[in-house]
C-alpha cells in the first residue's frame, strides 16, 4: 500500500557522510584483499598439492562471491521488468553490487590456471577412455568451456554496468525515459540471465564431476544467488540507514519486506534442493545417485555426511522458524542477525557443493579458504563500497521514488 505523500530530499541526506565507516572500506578492503590472494599464492608456491589446495579455494570462494554479484543483478532486473515501486529506495544498493561483476571477469582469468585441477575427470588423458565423458566431449571440452565462460562474465559485466551508469545518470539529468529504457530492455536481459547462469553452473560446478547430471542444478544455483541477495542487501541497508539520515526515506517497511523475500526464497531454496533429491532418490539410477552418495555414504562420504546435515537444518529449519515472525522481520538487529546467518550458511552450501569431488588430506576448510575469502571479498565490498561513495544512495529522480518513500506494509 502506498500514499501520495512525498519528503523533501536534501542532497547531504542521501550519501555517505565523510566519517562514515563505508567511506573507509574501500582502501582497506581493497588492500586486505589483494594481500591475501598475494600471500596465498606465496604459500602455496613449492607445492603442487597445495597449489591444488588454494585452485579449490578460489573456485569455491569466486563461485560464493558470485553469486552475490548475480543475485544482485536479477534483483534490478526484476524491479524494472514488473515496474516495481516499493523497492526503489534499497535498489542502488543492489545496483551498486551488480556493478563489480566486471571483477569476476578478471578473476575468471587465475580461475582458467585451475582448469586442469578442477576439471581433471574430463581433461585428463584417462577421460579418453571413458564412454560417458566422450558422450560430451563436444561440449566438455577446453576450447569451447572457454569461449562459453568468457561469454558469461562479458555479459554480466555489460548488464551490471548498463543498469548501474543509466540509474546513477538520471540522478544527474532527470530524465524519466532512462527508466522506461532500463524496463524495455530488462525482459531480454531476464532470459540471457537464465541461461548463462544455468549454463554458468553446469560448467563451473557440475561438470566437476561429469558422470553426474541433473536439469535442476541451475535452477539449484539460482535459488541461492537470490536468497543471498536479500541477506546482503539486508545488511547493507542496516549499515547504511542506521548511521546516515537515510533513515528517512529506507523504513521500517522496507526491511520488513526484504526479511520476506528472504525468508520467502530460503523456501524457494528448499524446495528445489529437497526436490533434486527426492528426485533423484526415488529414480535410483547410479549415474545420479552419486553425487549424494559421495556426500552422505563410505569413508568419503562420512567426512560430508555432517555438513549435509547441518545444512538441512541450518539452511532450513532454523531460519524458516527464525524468520517467519513478523515481530522479528521489523526488528532490525534480529533480522540482521538472520541475515548474517544465511550469508553464512550459503558458503557451506557452495563449500558442499564443490569441495566432496576432490579428494584430499588438505579437502578441508582452512587458511587457503580463509585467505581466498578475504581476498575475493575484500575486493569484492571495497569496490561496491568505493561505488556507494561516489553517488547517491537513493535514485533521487526516479519517476517511482515518492511511491517508494510511502510504501506500507498490509
């Protein structure tokens, strides 16, 4: 619900203050994070199992980063798409997140050194003589698993800077028809999403294991990009309206609504998870049955069987009885709190999904998941919040921004 009552909009009001502790990130993250990838690399130099050690680390860590840059994007995309007014005071900040995709471009580059590691099963010389990895060669392949990864950070990265450059633009110019712009070209932008990100996780995730296939696995991938988007943006409007005067047009309804989504996504993830294996359960074909197996059954499988677990509770339960209570969604330390839970919860999510396929004494979290967390994090939030600093927090000339600041929860 909505009134047609409208705030005054002090240009101080809607961006960082120079004290503000967002102002400070960027240099410092931005530094952390590249000596922590630098001293990664020196710790792993001399050794090529830990060489091994610290490519598992990247993918896992990019592909958890990742997901919160795409989540971010299918979030704008959807707002314009269905001319969404609610969330167009918290919308920046998603834009601003979609904007560091570019970041993913480059670090696909160190992702490609990891090729042969990662993707050994249909790479190495013995997937000759495999009839089930031959049966895909002419998609499994070096060349062609390339020029598809290129195709998927160029993309991303000309979305994510095309809704971010025209949304800041029209700050400067007003012009309504940026909007209209961004709206017409969100609906083809939604179907490229879907498929580079389904193909996206096929072939960064899936294909690690190449024996094992299932249709649903994008949709899987999805389903946590954009639940962790709400965890996100959650926590950076908290950070945000709690020390500026955004506090004046960012409510109290607004993070209620960002708490639904969240919970309501977390059972979105649910259902598809719960459905891939109930799926693949009850099909019982081996092929398919492997990939729970390995995570579940055997001396390999019992180092995963406990992280399975926790994830069917701390993934499901816990949040789905946390975050159901309205009291809780409109109480902003306790939904921040559920918040940091899920951003928590969704890395060993992507750990449990990458990790059980490569066997090894080092196949642990430890220091080169540590390092390559705060390397690609620290690049990751020093750049949005590096970003955050340069515009307004609000698109202050949005046709939909008055709209927005009335907005009301039923």
């Amino acid at each position: 619900m909505s009134s047609n009552h409208a705030k005054a909009i002090n240009p101080s009001d809607i961006t960082l203050p120079q004290t503000h502790w967002l102002r400070k990130l960027p240099t410092l993250a931005i530094v952390v994070g590249v000596v922590a990838l630098v001293a990664a690399l020196a710790m792993a130099m001399g050794s090529h199992e830990k060489v091994e050690a610290l490519q598992w680390s990247f993918h896992t860590s990019y592909m958890y980063f990742l997901s919160m840059g795409l989540g971010c994007l299918f979030f704008v995309l959807v707002q314009f798409a269905t001319r969404a007014g609610w969330s167009v005071v918290v919308r920046r900040f998603a834009e601003t997140y979609a904007a560091t995709l570019p970041l993913f471009a480059v670090l696909f580059v160190p992702m490609l050194f990891g090729f042969h590691s990662l993707f050994h099963h249909w790479t190495s010389p013995e997937a000759k003589e495999d009839p089930v990895i031959q049966a895909k060669a002419a998609f499994l392949n070096e060349s062609f698993f390339t020029v598809r990864g290129i195709v998927y950070v160029v993309l991303w990265s000309v979305l994510g800077l095309y809704y971010y450059r025209n949304s800041t633009r029209q700050d400067e110019t007003g012009d309504k028809g940026l909007t209209f712009k961004m709206q017409k070209s969100s609906y083809p932008s939604i179907a490229l999403f879907a498929l580079s990100v389904t193909f996206c996780a096929f072939d960064w995730i899936m294909s690690i294991n190449p024996h094992w296939s299932t249709t649903m696995f994008g949709v899987y991938y999805f389903a946590g990009c954009i639940m962790v988007v709400y965890a996100l943006m959650l926590l950076t409007t908290l950070s945000v309206r709690g020390s500026t005067k955004m506090s004046n047009f960012i409510t109290i309804e607004h993070i209620h609504d960002l708490g639904k989504l969240l919970f309501g996504f977390n059972v979105f993830w649910t259902y598809i998870a719960f459905s891939q294996y109930f799926l693949i359960w009850y099909g019982n074909i081996p092929e398919e049955t492997e990939f729970y197996a390995m995570r579940t059954l055997g001396e390999h499988g019992e180092h995963w069987f406990p992280l399975s677990i926790a994830l069917m509770i701390g993934h499901f339960v816990v949040p789905f009885f946390f975050l159901m209570s309205r009291h809780i969604k409109r109480k902003p330390l306790l939904v921040g709190l559920g918040a940091t839970w899920m951003l928590i919860i969704h890395y060993m999510d992507i750990h449990w999904l990458i990790r059980p396929n490569w066997q090894s004494e080092l196949n642990h979290f430890g220091l080169f998941d540590m390092l390559t967390l705060l390397g690609i994090g620290g690049l990751f939030f020093g750049i949005a919040s590096l970003l955050l600093g340069r515009k307004s927090l609000l698109p202050q000339k949005d046709p939909r921004l008055t709209e927005s600041m009335a907005f009301e929860n039923m």
